[in-house]
C-alpha cells in the first residue's frame, strides 16, 4: 500500500536557511555570514542589556535576578502593558492616542511573526478581511503568513527604485489610491526590510492621507525600533503620527534586535482602537486565537523586557546600548561605502549610507552574490541584501575587494 503521504511535493526552500547552512558547512576561516538579520557575538560583537547576559550565563536561566520564574502556563500581563503604554520607551508607540483614553491594549505574542499571523488570523476570521498588501519587496514572511491564515487576495503596493536605489514614492501612493476599500496595508515602521529605505515623515503624512480617503486598514511591522535612528522615539514616529490621526490599526512589535533575544520569542500585538468599550469582547477573541495556535507564549524573555521596560535605571542602560550599536552600523556603512569608492568600484555606493537600519539593498545581482560566495565566502541573499551587522573592522576590506571584484567581472 502507497504511503498516504506520497504524493507531497518537495517545497521550494528558504533562501535565507539555505544560505545560513552553506556559511555554517564552509570550511573556509575568512567566510562572512551577510545574510540572516541577527548578530552574531563572533563577527558583530552586539550589545544587549545585562539582563540578557545574566540569563545566558545563569546555567538553566531560572532566575532574573532574584525572581522565580514559575515553570507552568505564563501569563505576563505586565509584559504587554509595559510595550504599549506612554511613558517610555516602546510604550510610547501609542502615546497621543492614550493621551485621548484607553484606546491601546497589547497582547504578547511569539516574536513579531507570531504577532503578525495572530493580527493576520483576527484581521480574516473576525473582521472579514481579505486583501492585504505588501511592499515590493518585503520580509519574505509578509505574504506567506497572510494566506496561511486565510486572506486569498495578495497585492503589493511599490516601493524599491532600482534605478535611484531609493523608494519609490510615487508608485506606493499610486497603488494605495488604487486599493479597494478596507484593504490591509503591511508597512514597516523603520528600517525597512531589506531595503534599508524609509519615507520621509512628509511622506508618511500624505501616505496617512491616502489609507484615510481610502479606508484603508495600516498594519505597522516594527522588528528594529532603535535600530534605525539609535533613538527609540523617532522610530516610532511614523506609528505615532498614524494613532495622532485617529486610526484604527495594529502594530506588530518584536525585540528580537533591540534586545538580542532571537530565541525567546518575545513579541507584542498592539490594538489601537477608537472606542475603548470594544477592547474587551475584541481581547476575548483573540485570546481565543492565541488558544487555537499556540495556547499561550514563553515568559521568560518577556520577563526580561518587562523588568528592563518598567525599570528606569535599566531601560536607560538598555537605550544607551541601542544608541551604541546604531552608531556602530552606521560606522560600518560608511566604512563600506568609504572603501568602495576608493577602489573605484563602478556605480555609485551613496545609497549604503543613504539606507538605514540593519540591512541594506547593494544593487548587487544574483549572480555576483553567488560568485561573492563560491570565491570568497561571503554569504548575502540572491537580492543583494547584506546584513550590516555582519560587517567588522576585520573583515570589511576583505568584503569591499571582493564586491569590487564581483562588480568588475561578473555581469
């Protein structure tokens, strides 16, 4: 009897698991992991809140500071409340609207793709919606979650000017105007990913206008809230522009970067809604979301954010370590830049220090990334997205002659 299973065909794979594998099978001790958007200690040196740090070197991570952590089914209600609420920080995300009244309340989710398949799942299944829209490009996960859980109409509104190597504007407000109503608009609240671009804050007023004329639905991804600027405050500013105009919307919050805690999972959905009567039948239902998925999130790295978030003395800490290591890309991309122009390589490099953020989009090709992998072991996406933090006084000349090699001799 045939296996019930048989007739499954093999799935397409993830380029950036792909690309992770390769780096961690070369055998070659110059190679230079470009691709995944993390820190890694040995080539980035990042910095993270000595909270984190204690919990890595305690040997079973029971204990921040002197707290138990209680083992059985979490539930952190301070955790959320700390992530949205004005008074600092990440809190302050939404702070004209709960300036107004109570009209934000957060759920802690898994991570900021777990926010995103909840707020994809509640956006389906309770309020009806079925089309979304999503920059050209975005994260590769925007679109996958999305039909997972249900919409059937995928749309991308664009974004990338391959010509000026910066955002298309134009054509995002065009085919926002030309989205139906009640369409879901996936935007990136900084750093965008992977093009490095963001909008102006004149641009993201007149994008304010169009989803209002068109009662359009705004779904902020914020995955590198200080990762950006360095300044927490002005990387929210385009979500607090947005609920100072009265919307409606959700965000999606992740501290995998501004904490270092890729692997805790610790994430946030906020609702922001116009009447706060609604807060509670709407929580119940997407508790009974969470249920279905995953009955309830991990507690210990959102321990973590709410001890750092709710204490001042370390959430200055932390934001003096954001500040760092901001500065720290930054340097990095003008290093970059600086080398390539001195090699001569062909184009023009200012877009490497135009971007901002973790990653940038090089103009690179696929082909010169394949051929800057097999000859010299530096991995980075088919795109030509590179991972800024992958850069490091030690190996970023190695990296601009390779690239300027790429550049010169493979078309």
């Amino acid at each position: 009897m045939a296996s019930r299973f048989s007739e499954i065909t093999q799935a397409p794979p993830i380029e950036v698991f792909a690309v992770m594998k390769s780096f961690t099978d070369d055998a070659n001790p110059k190679k230079v992991n470009l691709s995944v958007g993390g820190c890694d200690a040995s080539q980035a040196a990042p910095w993270c809140h000595l909270e984190l740090r204690r919990r890595v070197r305690s040997r079973q991570g029971a204990k921040l500071g002197a707290q138990t952590i209680n083992p059985h089914y979490p539930f952190l209600p301070a955790f959320p409340h700390a992530a949205c609420v004005p008074s600092r920080s990440l809190r302050s995300l939404t702070q004209p609207a709960r300036a107004e009244s109570v009209r934000a309340t957060g759920i802690q989710t898994l991570s900021g793709t777990g926010g995103l398949r909840v707020a994809a799942d509640f956006l389906h299944s309770i309020l009806k919606h079925n089309t979304f829209y999503y920059s050209t490009p975005t994260w590769g996960n925007h679109r996958l979650i999305f039909l997972n859980a249900g919409f059937t109409e995928a749309k991308q509104y664009r974004y990338w000017d391959e010509k000026t190597k910066g955002l298309d504007f134009a054509g995002w407000v065009e085919d926002l105007r030309n989205a139906p109503e009640n369409s879901v608009i996936i935007m990136h609240a900084c750093a965008h990913n992977p093009t490095g671009v963001d909008p102006t804050m004149d641009q993201w007023k007149e994008i304010a206008d169009v989803c209002e004329e068109r009662k359009l639905f705004p779904l902020f991804d914020s995955a590198y809230q200080g990762f950006a600027s360095g300044d927490l405050d002005k990387d929210a500013q385009a979500i607090r522009y947005f609920a100072s105009r009265g919307f409606e919307m959700l965000i999606t919050q992740s501290f995998a970067k501004n904490f270092g805690l890729y692997n805790e999972r610790v994430g946030n959905m906020v609702i922001l809604v116009k009447d706060p009567a609604v807060i509670v039948p709407m929580r119940s239902q997407i508790t009974l979301i969470v249920r279905g998925n995953y009955s309830n999130p991990p507690n210990h790295g959102a321990r973590i954010v709410s001890r750092v978030l709710n204490d001042p003395a370390r959430f200055q800490q932390w934001r003096d370590h954001i500040l760092t290591m901001s500065g720290r890309i930054k340097e990095m991309r003008t290093g970059l830049r600086e080398r390539l122009e001195k090699l001569g390589t062909p184009g023009t490099w200012g877009h490497i220090t135009d971007q901002i953020g973790m990653f940038s989009f090089t103009g690179l090709t696929a082909v010169q990334a394949k051929h800057l992998a097999d000859k010299y072991s530096i991995y980075l996406l088919s795109s030509g997205r590179i991972n800024i933090c992958g850069l490091t006084t030690g190996n970023i000349d190695y990296v601009a002659e390779a690239i300027n090699d790429a550049v010169l001799n493979v078309k």
